[in-house]
C-alpha cells in the first residue's frame, strides 16, 4: 500500500490495507493510479471497495475485528 | 480513504492526465450564447487550456488557444475576421482549426504561415448555451437532453466559479444523505437563529438510498421516512449525468435544473445552475422572461463568510471548506458514502475504456437516440413539497433578476 495511506486516525484502520493490496481475482496490484482502493466503514468492519484497472475486478475486502461463528450444539 | 496517487488520477484535468482524457470524450459547455451578443470574444480556461471563444465577421463561432504564438499576445483583444481572427499585436491571422493563414508583413513569397498552427476546437450551440469538444476526431454527437431542447421554455443560467476541483461537487451529487442534515437541519438551525423556528421538507430522515449505473450516468433514489416504496423518490429518483451534470426537477412537469460542474483547471470549476420552465401552451409569456437570463451567483458576503441562508450556497460551503483539491487520503467515509465509492470506480472505470480504444459511457453516435434526452426524473418530490415560490427562493434562483415575474408567472398558470 501506498505509505501515505497509512495515516488514517482511526486506529488500526490502515493494518487491514495490505489485504487489499493486490487485486484478488488477477494477483496484480491495486495499489496503481489507475485502479482504486476505498477504505470505508461498516460498523467495525473496515472494508476496502476496490477496482482493479487490469482486470476489471470490481468487489469488497473485508477486514473484520473477529470473526463470529455459529456453535453446533452436540 | 484513498491513497494519494489515486486521488491524482481522480482530480487532475489537465491535457495528458487520464481524467483529461477521458473529459476531452465530452462536449463541454464554455459559454452562453448571449454572452457573445455585444462583444466578439470571450476568454475562455476549461481543462487547463486558455482559450479564446470569438465570433467571426460572418457569424460563426471559434474556439482556439488565447496565445498568439507569433510572441504570446492574447487573442481575447483580436480583430473578427470574415473566416478567424486576427491577433491584434502585429496581425498574424487565425482559422477556426487554428491554422494561421496571414502574416501580413512577411514577405509575400513567404510559407511560414504554413508552419504556425495552434489548437482549435469545434464549437455547437444548443439551448442557449455554447459547447466545445476538445478530444479526438470523430466527435460524438452533442447530447440532446430534454432541458436543452424542450420548447417554449423560459430559460435563466446561473454562474461563478468556485476555487475548487469538480470530483468534490461531483460526490456530493452522490451524497443523497447530506440534504438531510445541510438544507434540512442546518437550514433549520439557521432559521431559529433568526428568530424563525420554521421546519423545512429537506430534514426528513433518509431509510435508505440506491444508486443505478444507467446509459447517460448514476439514478440515485432516496426513500425518506414515511414514504411508501412507490413514491416517486425511490421508485424514480434523478440522476447524474456523467460526466458532469447533476439533473434534478424544480417540482413539477416541465421544469428542468441542470447543474454542471465544468473543470476550469484542477483547483477551479465553472458551475452553471440551468434552468428551463414550460409554461404550457397558450401561456403569454412577459418580455423579461422570452430571452435567456444570464446571471452571477454570490456565494460570499461582503465581510468574505459564506452565504449559507439558501441551498446552493450551504453546497458551496461545504464544498469551498473542503480544501481546493479535497484530501481522499483523510477521511472516514461510511455506509452512507457507498454512492460517491460507485463514482470514483465510474471514472476509473471510463478512463480505462478510453485508454482501450473505447468510447465512454453516455457517448452518442446515432442520430435516431439524440432527438431529445428524457431523463428520469421525479415529479412528486417530497424536497419540493413547499411549492414553486418556496422553492425557487431558497434555490440559487433567488438571484435570478427575473425571478419575480418568474413566480408571478407561475402562480398563475400553476406548475403542471
Ligand atoms: S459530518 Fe460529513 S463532513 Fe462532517
Ligand atoms: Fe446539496
Ligand atoms: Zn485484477
């Protein structure tokens, strides 16, 4: 990621851009001018809306705080 | 957030930049027509270029850089011609594809005229208005959107330029949810201050909002609290056109509000409010409202604040105080941002079709499609619910020199 981005405020905002750093769907990198990386929040989800300008690949990362999951009961 | 070479490609206009490119793909208004009426030319900056628009002897409209390249004298102050202009230094004359085809104190046999030659751009008028194409040959066809074309319409332009980069006004565009609080509680807070505690339709609560890529640009939809699912906000809603222009009602059939925000430069926009009401047939239309009204918008008092007691002028200030060039790599954008997030991958996206040889969204080439635009567009809008004279006087259009016999026009007639 581009180091400029890391000064957001919001603590540990910034920790989940590595996760968008390259496109998901082409392995190349998001982080070129012409492809877009948008880092918004969902409650306490920090989520990167990308655009890759390679492949077109157009979706959301998601860095969650925790993962939540169902227990089975036995 | 963004990251801040990003930020560069959504915000720089000038030629060579991506975003220039992909802008230089559309006509782009640069002047009204009455503009040119009592003089012979304008000066003219769109996407960093200096420009000069003139009218020739014989009536035709040019549009060709302002510096003379004989030794940079500015053909703002040119001589009209039968065929170009004239720089008014030592008389080098200019075509309208800017080729210069005199040298008057050459020698005769002399070929360096043929060797001189400065960018010069198509022009078309439409509505009113004056537009230019400054990409590559061939150009697309001027869009033919309703406003522009619809008949027996009284026509008032408002303008300024604002110290601003256009991707800002833009995203507020995108931005259904700022109504709610700017021209809704703001407003209202504004009103109580002046001893006035009137409630406005704009701070109705927003349940949810949707944005729609469409042929021409974005429809974006709102359904305010207390609104059933098919009132016409959220089942029809207004879009942007992209690039550049925000459409959206004035209340009622046959009005039409254009805003365009047309980049000057990277840190300055030209923003036209126009505006066309019909009046129905049979309507007799008072002589102050037959000829388009071309008129300034303040936006400053003289004490330089902000003038935040009208629509317009609360967009502006938000817009001014976020910086000249807004900074995408510190902010903190929301659920409520996702509109302005699908604009910034538009563009993206538009400028990666032009590099790929392919022409923008909303580019026409048919005839058959530009008969005339109908744009989707609400009619029974719950902002517009206080009626036409409420409206129109918290809108820029209070400062529309014709705005009274406008009102007193449609208090009569009605608004259909
Ligand atoms: S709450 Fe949106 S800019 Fe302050
Ligand atoms: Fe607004
Ligand atoms: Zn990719």
């Amino acid at each position: 990621m581009n180091p400029d981005a890391q000064k957001s405020s919001l603590n540990g905002a910034r920790q989940g851009a590595g996760a968008a750093a390259w496109c998901p769907a082409c392995g190349r990198p998001l982080t070129d001018k012409q492809s877009l990386v948008v880092e918004y929040w969902r409650a306490d989800e920090v989520i990167y809306d990308c655009y890759c300008s390679k492949c077109e690949w157009n979706g959301e990362i998601v860095v969650g705080p925790r993962v939540v999951i169902a227990e089975y009961a036995d | 957030m963004i990251s801040e070479e990003q930020n560069r490609t959504l915000t720089q206009v000038g030629p060579g930049t991506p975003m220039g490119n992909l802008l230089r793909r559309y006509w782009i208004p640069i002047a009204a027509e009455v503009e040119l009426e009592r003089r012979w030319t304008k000066k003219v900056r769109v996407l960093g270029e200096d420009l000069v628009l003139y009218r020739d002897r014989s009536g035709k409209l040019g549009l060709i850089a302002e510096r003379c390249p004989h030794r940079g004298a500015s053909l703002a102050y040119g001589i009209p011609e039968e065929g170009g202009i004239r720089c008014p230094y030592h008389g080098w004359c200019f075509n309208h594809r800017g080729e210069c085809t005199e040298q008057p104190n050459e020698p005769a046999d002399s070929h360096f005229a043929t060797k001189i030659h400065v960018s010069g751009y198509p022009v078309q008028c439409l509505g009113g208005l004056i537009f230019a194409y400054m990409g590559p040959d061939p150009a697309p066809l001027l869009p033919r959107l309703d406003a522009f074309v619809v008949k027996d319409a009284i026509r008032v332009v408002g303008q300024t330029v604002l110290p601003v980069n256009f991707m800002q006004i833009m995203e507020n565009s995108l931005d259904p949810v700022h109504t709610e609080w700017l021209h809704g509680h703001y407003h209202e807070f504004l009103n109580q201050e002046m001893g006035n505690p009137v409630r406005v339709a704009f701070s109705r609560h927003h349940v949810k909002t949707a944005f729609d890529v469409f042929e021409y640009g974005i429809v974006k939809r709102r359904l305010l609290e207390g609104q059933s699912e098919d009132s016409d906000d959220w089942r029809i809603g207004h879009p942007v056109i992209f690039p550049f222009t925000l459409a959206v009602g004035s209340g009622g059939l046959g009005t039409y509000a254009l805003q365009m925000r047309i980049p000057i430069d990277d840190t300055h926009t030209w923003h036209v409010w126009y505006n066309a009401y019909v009046p129905g047939e049979g309507v007799e239309v008072p002589p102050s409202l037959k000829k388009l009204c071309l008129y300034e918008v303040p936006w400053k008092d003289e004490s330089g604040e902000f003038i935040t007691d009208y629509i317009d002028g609360q967009d502006i200030m938000t817009w001014v105080t976020q910086g000249s060039i807004a900074d995408r790599t510190d902010e903190h954008l929301g659920t409520t941002d996702k509109g302005i997030i699908l604009l910034r991958k538009l563009f993206m996206e538009q400028i990666r079709r032009v590099e790929a040889g392919e022409d923008p969204l909303g580019t026409i080439r048919d005839p058959s499609k530009n008969d005339c635009i109908v744009l989707p567009l609400e009619r029974k809008k719950h902002h517009f619910s206080e009626g036409f004279e409420s409206v129109t006087m918290r809108f820029q259009t209070r400062f529309c020199p014709v705005v009274r016999d406008l009102i007193e026009l449609f208090d009569s007639v009605g608004v259909r």
